[in-house]
C-alpha cells in the first residue's frame, strides 16, 4: 500500500522551486496562487535567501505550494489519487496539503487558509523570543521529563529517536548546555517560533474565525492525522484538528504506527521531500520510500506508484 506525506516547516531550501518552473503549467499556477494570497511564490522559491523563506509567514505557503505541483505531476486528478493512493498525512504546516490533495479543501482554499496561518503563527511567534530544536537519540521516558524540567514542550514528537523541543530563547539555550541522557545532539532548527506550543494560542483565534465559512467535504483517501494519528473521515473534523493543531504536538510517531497497521509498504514524500522518508527509514524498516526533491525523481515516483498502488487499499475509512 502506498503512502504519500507532505513535510512540514523547515524542509524549504533556497531556490527549492526552481527546477519545478520548467514543467509544463507549474508556473501558470503558482502565479495564480501567488495572486490569490498576495506573496509572490515564484520568487520566494527561485530568488529568495535562506532568512527570507525562513518567515514563517512565507515558509508555510511556499511548502504547501511545493507540495501540491509535484503530487500533481504524479496524479492527474483525484479520482487518480484516490485510486492510487492508500493513505495521505503531512507534518505540521504538510497537513493543508494533505487536506487538498485528500479533497477536504479545494487547492485554493489550502492556499489561503495557509496564509492565513502563516501569518497568524508569525505574529504570535514574534511576542515572544522563542525557538525549536531536534533533539536525535535518547528514549523517550528520559527526554520527555528533562523538557518538562526545563519547561520546554514536546512540540514533535517524530520516532525514529526524534523529539522538537519548543520554547523560549532561553529555555532551549539551557537545554544546548543540559541534554538529556542518551542524546546525542541538539539541532536548532530553520523555524521562526515555538509552534505547536501554548505560544500559538493567538493564532488559533485567528484560524478559528478563519474557517468559519470554509467548505470542507469528506476525504476519498485515508487521511491520517497529527493529533492522535487517527485516520479521520469527516472533513469538518479534519478542518477542526487543522486549527487546534496549531498550538498542540505533532505526533508523527503515531502517524507512523498507523500506516504500519494500514499496511503499508512505500512511502513518497512530495518535494521537497527528505526529512520524513528519513525517519521512515528508521522507524518502517523494509518499507520502500523516495523523496520527490526534483522533477529528476518523478520517473522512480511513478515506478514506485505502479508498483505499490492498491486500489483495495485507497477507501477513506
């Protein structure tokens, strides 16, 4: 069975998006989206310096964006999709684009809803000087009571032995000179703030008022969610989790468990792919996994779909 996930914040690279200008269409649509939003996509993911597409406000709609024109080099409508695919999840800010390319929300819908949270979680990351770091190593049971001890949150806690701590500036410099037992690195990582924190409650006001009027149809492909790694069938609770998911932990070590349960035996990770195939990797070992960072990885993607797509497998449930 195949999985497709979409990552979240901190995977974009300067001029991730060029090599996808080149295929037919793309740009067409991201000029489309950039007007709708009001944020230039095409140059924030061709021109743009590393600390310009680390603002979370234009970080959040580039990655969306990138997720939704390589999957849809891969899947020509949804009916392909649902047929294709057995089950969808992103990480963090990778769910809106799980939500569309599932049919909960129209691509335009992801696209403004986005921006919104993008800009939301910036102006509540800038309250306050806070940050994430990854923590790599160290059992859960150890590193789990040092964070609290500290006060930082568990903002992600991905498997494969890694946990985001999230909190302050100062918080996370203790926890630079105070690891926990067992790990064996603190990563700071590319992101503007404490998401998934209590330092997010203003934005989830914002979104909250935000998808009042949305409309939200129910997913034609599993859509595995953050919260819990529940699969969730209802769009108006997928668009629910989607707000409260701004302030509460990723779970994406649950996500996992529940494409093993699923049976799942490939993964593709949509550009710009890598993080989560990475700990896929260590977490589903035996499970084939590809990370669509370029047009140059379509060709094995579509190997790939061809070879683990199960149409028996792909029922939203």
């Amino acid at each position: 069975m195949l999985v497709l996930v979409a990552p979240g914040q901190g995977a974009q690279t300067p001029g991730f998006l060029t090599p996808w200008l080149d295929l037919p269409g793309v740009e067409d649509r991201l000029r489309e989206w950039s007007a709708a939003i009001d944020l230039d996509l095409v140059h924030y993911g061709t021109k743009a310096d590393a600390d310009e597409i680390r603002d979370t406000s234009v970080a959040q709609p580039l990655l969306v964006a990138s997720a939704l024109v390589s999957a849809g080099q891969l899947f020509a409508s949804s009916d392909d999709f649902a047929r294709l695919v057995g089950a969808a999840a992103g990480h963090s800010v990778g769910e809106l684009a799980a939500a569309a390319l599932t049919g909960v929300l129209s691509e335009r819908a992801a696209m403004e809803l986005v921006r919104k949270r993008g800009l939301a979680m910036a102006e509540a990351a800038a309250i306050t000087e806070t940050g994430m770091s990854a923590l790599l190593g160290g059992e859960p049971d150890v590193v789990l009571p040092h964070l609290e001890k500290l006060g930082l949150t568990p903002a992600n806690v991905n498997g494969a032995g890694q946990i985001v701590a999230a909190g302050t500036a100062a918080q996370l410099a203790a926890l630079n000179e105070d690891k926990p037992e067992g790990t064996r690195k603190v990563v700071p990582l590319k992101v503007a703030g404490a998401f998934h924190t209590h330092h997010m409650a203003p934005a989830v006001s914002v979104l909250e008022a935000a998808v009042g009027e949305l409309e939200a149809a129910d997913p034609h492909t599993r859509y595995v969610s953050n919260k819990d790694g529940q699969v969730v069938a209802s769009g108006h609770e997928v668009v629910r989790r989607l707000v409260g998911q701004v302030a509460n932990p990723v779970r994406w070590d649950l996500c996992m468990e529940t494409f093993k349960e699923l049976g799942v035996t490939a993964i593709i990770e949509v550009a710009p792919g890598g993080t989560l195939v990475g700990l896929a990797k260590r977490a589903l070992p035996g499970v084939k996994t590809l990370a669509l960072k370029t047009p140059d990885n379509l060709d094995a993607a579509r190997e790939l779909i061809a070879e683990h797509a199960d149409a028996a497998g792909s029922t939203a449930e």
